[in-house]
C-alpha cells in the first residue's frame, strides 16, 4: 500500500497508476531529452538520467525508446540509469520526414492536445484538420486554441466560422495568450494530475503561453515575420513543465511538417462519409455520375470545395502511408500478408 504522500507526490508529474516499481527501482517521468540523455522528474526533483544498453541496439524501433511524458523505471546509479518504460495509456505521433517509414513521438501520457493557431496570418482551418487527423488516434481530447485575439476585430466570425467546420465536440477557445484572465478558460484541462501537450507552428504564440500559465518568463519569445506572421523557433526541444494550477504542460517546438501515421480513422470528416452514403450508385466517383450527394452538397454551398479538397488531400495521404506501413510490417514478417489497407473510394475529379 502506498502513502499518500508518494501518492501526491507522483500525481503532480501526472501519474495515474497505483502500483510502484519492484524494490531497487525508481518511478520518474521523462521531462526532456536531449542527445547527452533525458531529464527527468520524482515529484520532488529534477536530475539527469542514461538509457540502458537494450534502448541502444539499432535494432531497435525508435518509438520503443523513452520520450518525453513517458513514466520510466529507473535503477540508481552515477547516473541512473532508464530500464523499463511503463505503458503508455496514450501516444500522440506522426510520420517522420523521409521516404523511410518511422514514427515519430511527440508526447506520451497525456490527456489533452492543445492545437495552437494565431488569429494573424498564421490561421489556417486546413493545418488545423490536419492536426485534429493526428490527435484522432492518440487516446486525448483535442483542444484548439486560437491566439492572439486582441489582433483581429473580427475574430467571432472567424471563430463561427471553425465551429461550423469542426465537429461539435471540440472545444474550441479564443485566447489572448498574454493576458492571465484571457487563458482561465485553459484550466480545466490544467488540474492537478492532468498532461497536456502544447503544439502547433512557430509564431503561434507557444511560448508566450506557456510562460503566462507558469507565471513566469521561462521560456524564450520572437517577433513573428511581418508577411506571413510565422516564427522562429524559440522552443528547441520538447519539455514537460508542471504549472501552477497542478497540471503538466508539455510544450513542443513549431512543427514545419505534419505526416500523417496511415491509421487515422478521419473521424473529423465524417459528416462527407455520410454524404457518400447517399449517392445513388455504391462506388460513385463524386465527380459528374448523376445523383451523387458529394457533388449536390458541393452544387448548394452545403460542403465547402476547400474543405472537400482538404479531405482529399488528407485521405490520399493516409492510404499512401497505410501501404508505406504495411510494407514495412510486411517486411518485418517475412513477406506474410496482413489486413487490407483502408478503400480508396472517393476520387479526386473535382478541385
């Protein structure tokens, strides 16, 4: 049985497990790495800490390595050193850039993704689906935040607008990210035992957030380029810091490119899936077969073009990751097959 005050102690890096490592071992939640090691946290400290030779093997996949949110056993030692990672009960992560098919972890353990876009020329709907695509899988509750309210007079219209594109169950927050009582919307995600993780593109105002929920100017800030409002990249790495209000807020640098996996579900667009449903022929093209819903949807206003293009786009790029993936899996069986990837069943005849 463990006290309460290890207990309270793990609750405040996010831990929600109820049983601690065997004797000799330490539980800790890996805060940062960097390429001399990771830093991790007790509860109480901060201290520095070494893979153990089995993380170390080429052989090994990458995601099965520590990262940052992930709650690791450690064993003592000068320094210690990271010999077990613990279950993770949510991963969020992308494709990595390169032909070769890697994945990437950006955050483990964690209970919201804070979508961050600037309501200056940094606002972009379709970046933000593409978000949305990659948080589908990850286990957390997607959150968009739209920044830097105070600079645009019509940020409501901008605001209905989204909501009328998103589905219904997405909180969505307009947020001056300097301004403490603009961000109290933020901390109901923010209590103590809960891990949220910050992302979205330089100049977006990442770091001026952050350093307005810590209460203190801890993290570095840029102008943004005048013509298109986008940032350098002040945040290098990803670090999981524990806030005030008793969460943890793991911020993330600007991401220039978002891969998706090959397994999101595109639940986001499910609105066109029911459209393609109502076509009179089965494997409609949605381009000019007569009674097709996708193109009487497009004909009425009632679905956008840019909005249909954006699905296509994020649908064609799902399947050539899914076939990316399964001929890496199927490499690694030897050659068997496996399931088949996902349908390709809508076209891309209209622009």
């Amino acid at each position: 049985m463990m006290s309460p005050e290890i207990i309270e102690r793990l609750r405040r890096i996010g831990w929600r497990g109820d049983t601690l490592p065997a004797e000799g071992r330490q539980l800790a939640r890996v805060v940062a790495q960097h390429r001399a090691g990771y830093e991790l946290h007790d509860g109480e400290h901060l201290f520095g800490a070494q893979p153990a030779g089995h993380f170390l093997k080429r052989s090994l996949d990458p995601a099965e390595r520590p990262a940052v949110g992930d709650f690791v056993e450690i064993e003592p030692g000068k320094p210690p050193h990271i010999v077990q990672v613990q279950p993770r009960r949510t991963v969020l992560s992308r494709a990595a850039a390169g032909e070769r098919y890697e994945r990437q972890i950006i955050a483990t353990n964690i209970d919201y993704v804070l979508v961050l876009t600037g309501l200056d020329g940094d606002f972009n709907p379709a970046r933000i689906e593409r978000y949305l695509s990659l948080t589908e899988g990850s286990g957390a509750q997607p959150v968009v935040l739209l920044s830097k309210l105070d600079t645009r007079e019509d940020a409501a219209e901008l605001l209905a607008a989204l909501r009328a594109r998103l589905p219904q169950d997405t909180p969505i927050h307009a947020i001056n990210g300097k301004d403490p009582a603009s961000i109290n919307v933020l901390l109901p995600y923010l209590q103590l035992g809960d891990s949220a993780v910050l992302v979205g593109s330089s100049g977006a105002g990442k770091s001026t957030l952050t350093n307005t929920l810590l209460g203190t100017e801890r993290m570095a800030t840029s102008a943004v380029r005048g013509h298109d409002s986008r940032g350098r990249h002040t945040t290098t790495y990803r670090a999981l810091l524990q806030l005030p209000s008793g969460g943890c807020l793991i911020d993330t640098p600007g991401m220039r490119e978002l891969k998706l996996t090959g397994e999101e579900n595109l639940d986001l667009f499910a609105d066109i899936e029911a459209l393609a449903e109502q076509c009179r022929f089965a494997d409609c093209g949605h381009g000019s077969e007569p009674g097709c819903a996708v193109q009487a949807a497009l004909d009425s206003g009632d679905l956008s073009a840019e909005r249909w293009r954006n699905f296509l786009k994020l649908r064609d790029e799902r399947e050539e990751q899914a076939t990316t993936l399964e001929a890496k899996l199927r490499r690694q069986r030897g050659g068997r097959p496996a399931a088949k990837p996902h349908a390709n069943r809508h076209s891309r005849d209209r622009d």
